[in-house]
C-alpha cells in the first residue's frame, strides 16, 4: 500500500513500511529529542533589540551639551509630542513617564471618578485594568473576537450598566479593532472611548492612523515597544480640553501659560526627560521602515502557515489598512499536531530556535482581580467572570512571536514555517 507524506512535500507515493520509517526518523530529529534544531541561535541570533545607530548617540550628546536635561526647559520633549503626533494623524500628543501612566492620566482627564464602571478586555496586559482600579473605578470585563482577540463589540455592550462611562479598547499585537464599531457605541451611550495602543505604533483604520480615531490613544515606549526610550508614553487626542487636562496632570496641576507656583488640579510630576525626547525622535525617523519590514514579513508568514493544517492566523479586517505588528499571533490546534498540547508545541518550537510565547492569562484570573472584594465601594467578585474565547485563546491556542523576529530576512521567516512543519511531521508520526 501506497501513501503520501503529511508535510506534502514529497511528491513520490511510499509504502506504509516506509511512512512508518520516516515519520520515527522525523520524531526523532527533533531537537527538543537530542536532533539538530533549525535555527542554530548561537550562531545566527534573531535581529536585536533596541536598533540604535549614530542618530540616536547624536541626539543624546546634543541634549548632554545643551545643559537643559528637563523638558521644562528644552525643546527634545515638545518636539517629539508634535512629531509623534503628526505620524499618529493626531492635532495633540502629551508625554509623560510611561504607558501605565497614560491610561490613569487618559481616565482622569475623561473624569472617570469612584465608582464608575470602565469596560476592559480580560487579554491584555495588567496595565489596561489596573489603571482603572488606579483612578478608583471598576474594571468589567468583556469578552474578545475568537479570531482577531481584540475586545468584541457585541460583548462590550452587553456589559454597559447605568454606571459605565468608558470602554478602553486594545490593539492587541497592533491590530486595530472594530474602530467603526465602538466609535458608533461611545456615541450611542454617551461613553469615552480610550484606545491603549501600546502595540499599535503606525497601525490604521480606513487609511487614518489610530490613537486619537477614539476620544484619548495611549501608547507606550517601554523597552519593548517598537520605539522605545526604555520607558516613555504618550497621549495622543484632537479634543483641546482634553490635552489641557493631560497636559495639567503631567504638570503637577500647573496650566499652560501658567505661573510656576500656580497649580489647579490634583496632578504630578509625570514628565519625560529630554534625554528622553531626543531618543524617541531618533527612534521615531526608522519606524516607517522597520514597520514596512515587519508587514511584509507577516504577510509572507500568514499566507504559509494557512498551508500548515492546525496553525490559523489571525483574520485581518480589510478596514485595517496598517497592522502595528507588535506581536505576530497564531491560533494553534492540538488535533492537527496529533493532540500534542499548545505547551508542547512551544517547547518544541522554542528548542528548534524559534522562541514563542503562549501570551497572556485571563486578566480577572490573576491573584490582583480574584483577591479583590471590594473596588470602589462596590462588592465585585471577579471569581465569577467568564469569558470563554479569552480562556481558550491563553489555556489552549494562542502563540505570540515578538516584533524584533519580524525585522529579520525572509530566509528567517522560511525557517518558522519549517520548524513548525517539522514538528507537525513528527507529532503525527
């Protein structure tokens, strides 16, 4: 009897005898077993992070010479904001120490107050809730799409009460969700709509870029971040209201045009060094690039690994006309890999040289949320939420490469898909 191989990529029939042979021999091979791994890392390492060049050691010795190392008094910082602005297709963007701190500040501004419910999606990272519980309000939970992971609208609004006044929406790895959806919800219940946009640099919806497409956009520069300055954040908005208040809470409740000692709101010291802004302004120059890099290698991975049985990208809106590419995510199916576990795939994966991440847990599953009785004077018993695709997406299917991997050649792309179909042959063996 004659059979064709699993990986498709012997076009010769074999016997069963001989299936049996080269499937031992697959298993085997993998490095995870004692065989040589795809990728050997120690002698071609994936593209580092952060990029830094000339521009970068320029820009930091110009603000060391200058003497003026405060943005108080430079001109690094302010710069940054307009350019940072500008690419985000935004009239105002306001600076400040990092992502966690331009989700409170972004809230405060909106006048989110004690006791008021902020709609959140459970994947995502911790910042996203606990910046509400910061500003002394409660974070409800929604469920998110099974095939883009990105808060679901249907959810989100099956989950306003009286109470709530905002829905922080993410773009989870860079993909911008359903923007006409919730720009359309926000208007319908008369909520704010804040996009945490930490992945999303140069990401866009229907041709604008994201941010500020909501009533307030926070995006982060932490280390990680596809431009960084080690930590940094940004508020991006086109309301002015709302950039004098950012701007004022950034300030220590100063006003602009203010007196030093003149302060009207309850605010704090949340300002960027210029050292700061000078980095970021140099790192802001390569973005379109690096971005462009990064789209075209995921284009090349998604359109492979739909060939692979049990690796399904993610679905890609046709409104979202620039993915951030932060993260790239893929849905992995046990059954397609013999019932191997997602976790066994990783570690099979990460041993073949590709490292991968299984990503988030459900956020109300943290020890923070399930511990907390009380938020805001209201009895909340996190223990009791559920959202079913965001705990199959982190218990079962998802698995994140990080940007730096997709600024690499397509030579490093082609090993992915095959270290990937070199496990699928060998778990099925």
């Amino acid at each position: 009897m004659c059979l064709s191989l699993a990986d498709g990529r012997e076009g010769c029939a074999v016997t069963r005898e001989e299936w049996r042979e080269k499937m031992a021999s697959r298993k085997a091979a993998l490095a995870i077993h004692g065989g040589t791994p795809v990728r050997d890392t120690t002698v071609r390492p994936w593209p580092a992070w952060p990029v830094w060049d000339s521009r970068e050691e320029e820009a930091l010795l110009r603000v060391l010479h200058s003497g003026k190392w405060g943005s108080h008094t430079g001109t690094e910082v302010h710069a940054f904001e307009e350019e940072f602005a500008r690419f985000q297709d935004a009239r105002y963007g306001i600076c400040n120490v990092n992502g966690t701190a331009s989700l409170e500040i972004a809230l405060r501004a909106a006048g989110i107050a004690a006791g008021d419910e902020v709609i959140v999606p459970p994947y995502t990272f911790i910042a996203t809730a606990t910046s509400v519980l910061m500003v002394n309000a409660v974070p409800i939970f929604a469920d998110i799409e099974p095939d883009t992971y990105n808060l679901d609208p249907k959810a989100a609004e099956a989950a306003i009460t009286p109470r709530t006044r905002a829905i922080i929406v993410v773009h989870v790895g860079g993909c911008p969700v359903d923007l006409d959806a919730f720009t359309e919800l926000a208007r319908k219940h008369n909520l704010t709509l804040i996009e945490d946009s930490a992945h999303a640099h140069a990401a866009s919806w229907r041709g604008r870029k994201v941010g500020a497409i909501g009533d307030l956009g926070t995006f982060s520069f932490q280390s990680s971040k596809n431009i960084n300055a080690g930590e940094g954040g940004i508020i991006v908005t086109d309301n002015k209201q709302l950039q004098e208040r950012c701007w004022s809470i950034v300030n220590v409740g100063r006003v602009p045009d203010g007196a030093w000692y003149e302060h009207h709101v309850l605010g704090s010291n949340y300002r960027l060094t210029e050292f700061q802004g000078a980095l970021l302004r140099a790192q802001l120059t390569r973005l379109p690039e690096q971005a462009e890099r990064r789209t075209e290698n995921a284009r090349f991975l998604n359109a492979e690994l739909e060939k692979i049985p049990g690796v399904r990208p993610m679905r890609l809106d046709e409104r979202v006309t620039g993915h951030g590419y932060h993260l790239f995510l893929f849905r992995y199916n046990a059954a397609d890999f013999g019932g191997m576990s997602r976790e066994e795939f990783l570690r099979a994966l990460s041993a073949e040289g590709i490292p991968c991440s299984p990503g988030y847990v459900p956020l109300y599953r943290t020890d923070l949320f399930r511990t907390q009785g009380t938020v805001a004077g209201a009895e909340v018993d996190y223990t009791k939420v559920a959202c079913p695709v965001a705990e199959r997406a982190c218990a079962e299917e998802a698995v994140w490469f990080t940007q730096n991997m997709l600024l690499g050649t397509r030579e490093d792309m082609q090993e992915i898909i095959d270290a990937i179909a070199k496990i699928q042959g060998a778990a099925r063996a």
